[in-house]
C-alpha cells in the first residue's frame, strides 16, 4: 500500500463515522473549491504495543519524518506531528493517553483491552484504521469515561481516524476563519465553543476550529448505543517567516480541539 492509497483508505473510513464531513466537504466542492488536508488526527496508548513510535510506523515507512513534540498536561497525553517529504501531503498528528498517570483501574481496564492485539494485528499497513479489536460493554465504556474521555472514545472505537483537517488557506472564497466558522453553521453545522470558537490567533501563526462530533450508533457486548464520533477540524496557518508558513501546532488550542469528542450531536 502506498500512501496514496492509505489516505484515500483513511478518508473512506472516516466519513463512514463522520459523514457531517463528507456534508461539508461537497459544500467546498459545490463552489469549485479545491479541499487540501492540513493534518490527520489519531489516538492511541503509549503501551509498548501500540505506543507513538509504534503506531507511526507505517507512516514513517511511506516517507513521514517525525518533528515537534507536544505535552497535554490536563488531559494527560503526549503528541507528536509528523511531516511527509511531500509537502502537499497532510501532516499526521499522533497522541497518546499516558496510562501510568491514571488509577490502576484504568490502566487495568486498557492493558486487558490490547492483550487481544496480536503482533499480526499491528504490522499491517492498515492497522491505523482497523477498528477495535476486542469487546466492550457500555458499562465499562462509561467507567473509562469518568476517568478520560480520550480512553473510552478509543476503547470504544479502537484504532480509527480521530479527524480530517481542511487547509483554509487553500480554499478561495474565504478569507478568514470566522468567515469560514459562519459558512458551516449557515448549513446546519455545530462548531466547538471550548476556549471560543476559534483556537490560536495569527499572533500565534495558527488559528483553529472544529465541528462537534456527531453521534453514531455502536456495537458495545450490552447492546447498541449512541456515542460521539469523529469531528472535522479546519486549520489557517501563517508565515512564521517571508514565504513560509508555521507547520507545528499549538498545544493550549489542540487541548480544547480535543475536547470537539467530549458530547456528541
């Protein structure tokens, strides 16, 4: 599989649990509007089987090389971002929930979760959009959350794209963000208002905002319930110097961006 093929392969996923973005991104399409990904979100533990340098591997092997790293104190959870040689290629942003920070219980909860991952499992080229490996019952989905919602969306997910990221300054009929923010919720959209509806500021050579997640019916071993999905994020960026546009993230906005799973629609 090249990489062509594993966005293509992501996308397909994604809009089969987020098909709000398959909405917005026919809106863009609608106006002739070419629609470039800024970055590729995904979740994971940093367990020895599917840590950061783990779960990144298959991106590193198509031509990802790994950059800045990031440190969510309050949500407990280390990132990474990752660039393709490529620069038209989206980025790829990788956290991790730091299990030793959390009870016994949790960790408990998590480690038994991912003995049902073989190494069969994680070698594959499409691991990053397998799913979930392993039952789970509402009950204990619950429990997870209580303590993280980052764990109970992914115990409940498993492995699967967290969001797309559309590159508003690729678009050409909006200038800025707000403008932009106005257009989706014009069309029925919600946005994530955690810290305001946009995150960053030009100051800080990013601005964001989110969609929030949309229900979506899952199979849990107890039944079939509604849980937040994924969400669609647009990101503008601007130049850190002539000519060049900032490529990082920045953490105090990505806190609040995460917080676009918290309650679903």
């Amino acid at each position: 599989m090249n990489i062509t093929q594993l966005l293509d392969a992501m996308w397909k996923d994604y809009i089969e649990l987020n098909p709000k973005a398959l909405e917005i991104y026919k809106l863009f399409s609608a106006d002739n509007q070419k629609v470039q990904n800024d970055h590729v979100a995904f979740r994971t533990f940093n367990h020895p089987k599917v840590n950061i340098d783990k779960f990144a591997s298959v991106f590193t092997k198509l031509g990802y090389i790994k950059k800045d790293n990031y440190s969510f104190e309050q949500k407990k959870l280390n990132a990474f971002h990752y660039e393709h040689t490529d620069p038209t290629l989206p980025k790829i942003f990788v956290s991790e929930l730091l299990l030793e920070e959390f009870s016994s219980s949790l960790q408990s909860t998590v480690n038994s979760l991912l003995e049902n991952l073989s190494v069969d499992d994680i070698s594959k080229d499409n691991f990053c959009i397998s799913g979930r490996h392993w039952d789970l019952s509402y009950k204990t989905y619950n429990q997870l959350k209580k303590e993280s919602e980052y764990a109970a969306w992914l115990s409940a997910y498993g492995f699967r794209v967290n969001h797309f990221t559309v590159f508003v300054n690729a678009l050409t009929k909006f200038s800025d963000l707000q403008e932009l923010n106005t257009f989706i919720k014009y069309h029925g959209h919600i946005l994530n208002d955690s810290g305001g509806e946009i995150k960053g500021s030009a100051q800080a050579l990013l601005e964001q905002s989110s969609t929030v997640a949309y229900n979506q019916n899952v199979q849990f071993s107890d039944g079939i319930y509604e849980i937040p999905a994924c969400y669609y994020e647009f990101a503008k960026r601007y130049e850190s110097a002539p000519g060049v546009l900032f490529q990082g993230f920045i953490a105090k906005s990505a806190d609040k961006i995460f917080e676009s799973t918290n309650k679903g629609q």
